[in-house]
C-alpha cells in the first residue's frame, strides 16, 4: 500500500484527540561524569506537551536533545526536576513500572531502525505485545498484519530484515511502535539512514499518526525533516534556547494515515494505574514467547548451541551408565548371593596377626575338618555341612590348559548351596570316605577343555595327577561378583591328601533346615566351636558366622558406595558442561546487548529478560540431558553386551541424571541471565 493509497478522506481522529498536556517537564537536569570531569547534558529545561503535538527537536551534536528524548521514554532517569506524562512523576516509579510506561504509553522509532536480525517483519512488529501483560489475552493476534498493511508492506511480513531496504525496516520500525496503541510516539533521527524519497515516506506516516491525534516528539538534525512537525524546538548546551510554532508542510497537514483498529483507550490511560494492572507472575503465553526466542536464538547459533550441549549430553551419559553398572553390580551381588541359599550360614576363621598388624578376616587357620563333623553331629536342624579347601591351579585336558579355582569340599556341597548338577553327577560320601581321584566341572571350565565334546568319564589333570570326571555344574553366570562357573570341585579328603596338605578349612558352609531356625543355629554353632577352641568367656572368637542376609547387606553397602562414588565421577563433567553454558551464555549477552536495551525499551522488565536468558539456558541443559540419556541407555547396553556384565537402568536413574542436567543448567544460567537484566537500557542501545 502506497502513502497515497493511505492519505483518507475522513479527517483526524477525534476520539484520540485532546487538548489535555500529557508531557511536563520542569526543571530537568541530568549530568554524566567522564573520569573527573562532570558533563551536563541537560540543564533546568521546563516545557510541556499537549496531546496531539507534533514537536520537533533540534540542535548540534551534544546539544542535549538525545538526552531529553531518553529521559522522555523513561530510558534514563533525571538528576533533577520532574517529568510528568498524565500528570504522574515517573521519576517515582520503579524499574517494573517504568517497564509497563514504555510498554503502554510509548512507541520508540531509532534511526538505526534496532529490529531483530533473526525474526521476521512481522515477528517484529509484535515483538512489544509479549511484554504488554495488563492486555495481552486481549491483543489482535492480526494486528500485527494490518499495521504492516497501513505501513504500505503488506507482502513482506515473513521477510527478514536483512531482505529488506532501509526504508521498509523503518516502516517495519514505525509499525512496532504502533502495536501497543501507545499516546506518545519518541523517533530519534528516524530518516538519518534513508535518502530523501524515503525519508518523505516516513516522515507522511509520522504525520498521518499525529492527524490520528497520537502525539509525536521528533529528533532530527535536517530543517527540511523538522518542517513535518507544527512545534520546533532548538536545544544547545543543554537548554532550550527557542521553542516556537512551524508554518508546516501542506502534505504533512493533509497526511492520512487510518489507525481506528488500534485499541480504543489505549492513548487515555492512566499511568497511575501501572502497577495495579501489571500481571507478575510467568503466564503461559509469557513462557511461549521466551520459549520461542530462546530456540530461535539457539537454532541461529546452532554449532555453538550444539557443542555447548555436548559437555551436558556426556555428563548425563556418563552418570546414567556408571550408575547402570554400578546398580548392576549390586543386583549381581544380590542375585548370586541368594544363589547360595536364602537358610546358609557361612564359618569363616577369625584374623591372624603378624607382629603389631592384624592380616585380616579369614587368615587364621581355625577352623578343621573335626569342626564340621562336631557341628554336624551336634547341632540340629542342619540339612547339610560342606568344609572347604581352596587352591588356584592349572587344570589340564589334552593340550589345553586353564587356571582356575580348585574347591575341596563334601557331598553335601549341592544341597548346601542350592547348585544342581547339569550333567553326571556330584561325588558321594563313599567316594569322599574312599579319597577318590574325581571332579565335578563348572560350566565355563568345562566349556574351555571340552570345546565341542562331553566331558564325563574323561581324565583331566591337576597338578600332574589325573582326576575322572563324573559331573558338571550348572551355570550360575559370570562377572561382577566373581565367576562362580570357574570352578573343579574334588572331594575334600581328596584334596587334602593330595593338593593342599592336612591343614585347616578355608570355611564351612552351614545349610540351616528352616530360615526361623537361623539364630538359634548361629547361637549354637557359636557356643559349640568356643567351647572346642577354649576359648573363655569375654575373650573374642577366632572364628565368624556370616548369615546370607550380613553378606548381601554388607556387599549392598559396597556396591551402592561405589554406584555413589561413579556416579559423583561422571557428574564432574556435568558441573564442566554447566560452566560451558555460563561462558557462552555470557557470550550471548554481550553480542546481543543492543537486543536487550530494545526489549527494555519496548517494555521488557528486568524480570523478562533474566527469565528469557534462563530459558534458552534451560533449553541447552535440558536438550542435552535428552540427548545424554539416549546415550546413557546406549552405552549402558554396550558395556552389558561387550564387557559381559550385567547393567540396569532404572527411571529413577533417569529422572535424577535429567534433573541434575537442568539445576546445572538453571545455577549456571542465573548469573548470565542476572548480568542481562540488570544492563542499563541505555547504555545497552548505544552498545557497539
């Protein structure tokens, strides 16, 4: 649409139209402080405004004029004096309320236009309605397209600016000011960028706005421009030194420009009601927006985006797979431990002593042979006993050799543990009685000398004796808490006269009738080897009883110290992949510190820009803590198939590695997020 397609015929808006003073400003002084030298930009300057005004402001570079018009669009805030917009001191509003002025009340034109590089016009445009809290379940959802429409772009709103000429950004600048209904429109050198056809067109949108009684307050260094308006006023040294009527231009009188879709009121409310209309709290179409930009931001940086997630991706990888293998390794724990025998009581001899050091559970030689024929002959309710002699030595069947853990123990040693025999069968107690040269295979043994062949009745060698195979085990599975299928058990009679010499038993397994029976065994086991090991009463045993339920708890408390201490290992490299987010977070807002002083600018409060930073930190953490628990599961399967142990991943696992993931990234997004916030408006446009 054309600007002569947009001069109408039915002459201003009278509802938006008022002789009421909506800007005064008396006695306004501002003064900044370079090093030890004091500048005064503005000194005691005293007008007002009417509303409806079209007001030119000029003067020399360093007059003051940009000053005034920053303190005008609460931008800045004055040294002295008052400014007045509806007849309210807006030097006593806070930051939050100053927000909802700009959002409201004003609409800023920048002659280096300041639109989002990354979103579309018409994204632009609407950019200042997320910030509108009092009415936006209220707000035109195509509001934005008609003010593109009357801008005379109807076409362009899905075009980038960087697709755009100068003259249509600024009427892409000059529809967002226009979005909210503001009562004051602020253009600080609006056509400074343009040439003069262009220029003209901005200049008859300006003042088909005011003929539509919304008031203008123009800077412009060009005399030609400053015909446009009906108010000239000059400014140097910060002062006003004319402020007089302008015989204006007849196409700027007679420029028409239809607004009446704006929202109805909008130039007549109170400022004084800010802080009883603004909404504080995060709503849903808040979160959409910040969502939207943050992903957008991301999405434009996505390399960047993408190698910041990786320190958040591997952390929750790490920590959800070495607390797979670390759970798993107590459910093998666990899993083989009940194997055993939920009724067994396991003997094992007391601690030897080597000078002042004591050598540790188990290394006293205690515990005999007689021991468990006395336990078996005098304690009740026992289903079997099987004593145990251990020695670690090659195993030979033909040419191929094996190193494995040879076990000396009884008959009962099936029944004891709960083990059934896959194939043959277990030695019997005449076999034990005799000292025969048998053994009974664990699978993995078995598999390793008997690739493709059946073991039973053939002859393997132990420690150069030849022993007659009659069984083997059933697997029991291997890896994390030993391999229980790499074993040759041989009758303990057998072993002592033959592979280890008459000395003690390693241990003796106890197989109690009844799990109700347990504690009165233990108590009777107790008293029985005290009173044949004469050992007295207040002295300690050299001996001690572990039931199932001690070892499985005991074993439970190392495997979830270690789950714990993998599980703090791997969570160092999300702590690394946090402060990877705060350093480019940090990043982020200085290259987009002109972004934030427009979002200021258009009504952002410090409380949008920390909660649109946090978001886009919150994305990157959580994104990578997706991706980190894909990988996790990945990875643990990986370790489970290669390394041949058992992993689990639990949801709770998950959960605690995703929410890790995200407090990561909330505590090392808030210190960005915060520095965001708090930038200076001004200070952040004038940004280079």
């Amino acid at each position: 649409m054309s600007i002569a397609q947009l001069q109408k015929s039915n002459g201003n808006n009278t509802e938006l139209r008022g002789a009421a003073e909506v800007i005064r400003v008396t006695q306004l002084s501002k003064s900044y402080s370079l090093g030890e030298v004091t500048v005064e930009a503005l000194r005691s300057v005293s007008l007002s405004v009417q509303r409806g005004e079209f007001v030119a402001i000029m003067g020399p570079s360093g007059s003051g004029k940009s000053t005034f018009l920053n303190l005008l669009g609460c931008l800045d805030r004055p040294g002295s004096g008052s400014y007045l917009i509806d007849g309210q001191d807006v030097a006593r509003l806070t930051e939050n309320e100053l927000a909802e002025v700009r959002s409201r009340k004003l609409g800023f034109v920048f002659q280096s236009f300041n639109l989002l590089s990354r979103t579309t016009a018409r994204d632009n445009v609407a950019l200042p309605v997320s910030y509108l809290r009092a009415a936006r379940a209220a707000s035109d959802r195509d509001l934005p397209d008609r003010l593109l429409a009357a801008v005379g772009l109807p076409e362009r709103g899905r075009h980038t600016p960087a697709e755009l000429s100068g003259g249509e950004q600024q009427r892409i600048a000059l529809a967002r000011s226009l979005v909210n209904g503001p009562s004051i429109i602020l253009a600080d050198e609006p056509t400074g960028n343009l040439d003069t056809a262009r220029s003209r067109e901005i200049m008859l949108i300006l003042a088909g706005l005011n003929n539509a009684g919304i008031t203008i307050v123009l800077v412009t260094h060009e005399p030609d421009i400053a015909a446009y308006a009906k108010r000239l006023i000059h400014f140097r040294d910060g002062s006003i030194v004319s402020d007089e009527p302008v015989d204006q231009l007849p196409e700027s009188r007679a420029a028409r420009l239809n607004v009446d879709f704006l929202r109805k009121g909008a130039a007549e409310g109170s400022v004084a009601s800010v802080h009883t209309q603004s909404v504080d709290r995060l709503s849903f179409s808040e979160l959409l927006a910040h969502v939207k930009a943050a992903v957008l931001t991301l999405w434009h940086n996505r390399l960047r985006s993408t190698l910041t997630a990786l320190g958040i991706l591997i952390g929750v990888a790490a920590v959800i797979a070495m607390m797979a293998v670390g759970q798993g390794s107590q459910k093998d724990v666990q899993t083989r431990i009940e194997q055993l025998g939920s009724n067994l009581l396991s003997i094992r001899p007391g601690s030897a002593a080597s000078g002042m050091a004591q050598l540790g559970a188990g290394s006293a030689e205690t515990l005999t042979i007689e021991d468990a024929d006395a336990i078996s002959a005098k304690i009740a309710n026992l289903s079997g006993i099987a004593p145990e002699v251990v020695l670690q030595t090659q195993v030979q069947y033909g040419r191929t050799n094996w190193s494995t853990s040879v076990t000396g123990t009884t008959a009962a040693y099936p029944v004891v543990h709960s083990w059934t025999v896959a194939r043959g069968t277990f030695f019997t107690e005449g076999e034990l009685q005799g000292r025969q040269a048998v053994c009974v295979l664990g699978s993995d043994v078995a598999a390793t000398l008997y690739p493709n062949g059946d073991p039973i009745g053939t002859t393997v060698r132990i420690k150069g004796a030849g022993y007659r195979v009659i069984g083997v085990m059933s697997s029991r599975g291997g890896g994390g808490f030993g391999n229980q299928d790499d074993v040759v058990f041989v009758p303990v009679t057998t072993a002592m006269a033959r592979l280890t010499g008459p000395k003690q038993v390693r241990s003796i397994a106890v197989s109690v009738t009844s799990r109700d029976d347990m504690v009165t065994a233990k108590s009777d086991i107790t008293a029985l080897l005290r009173q044949r090991h004469g050992i007295q009463t207040g002295r300690d045993a050299d001996f001690t009883i572990f039931s199932q339920e001690d070892i499985l708890t005991a074993m439970q408390g190392v495997s979830q110290t270690l789950t714990l201490l993998l599980a703090s290992v791997a969570a160092i490299s999300l702590v690394v992949g946090g402060i990877g987010i705060m350093n480019i977070m940090l990043v982020s807002v200085t290259e987009r510190t002109r972004e934030i002083g427009l979002r200021k600018a258009l009504g952002a409060r410090p409380k949008d820009i920390m909660q649109q930073f946090l978001t886009e930190a919150i994305i990157l953490s959580g994104l990578g803590g997706v991706l980190g628990w894909i990988l996790g599961v990945v990875a643990s399967y990986l370790i489970q198939v290669l390394g041949k142990t058992t992993t689990v991943v639990t949801p709770a696992t998950v959960l605690l590695a995703l929410g890790f993931a995200l407090a990561v990234g909330v505590f090392f997004g808030i210190f960005p997020a915060r520095k965001a916030a708090s930038l200076d408006p001004i200070r952040a446009l004038r940004y280079e």
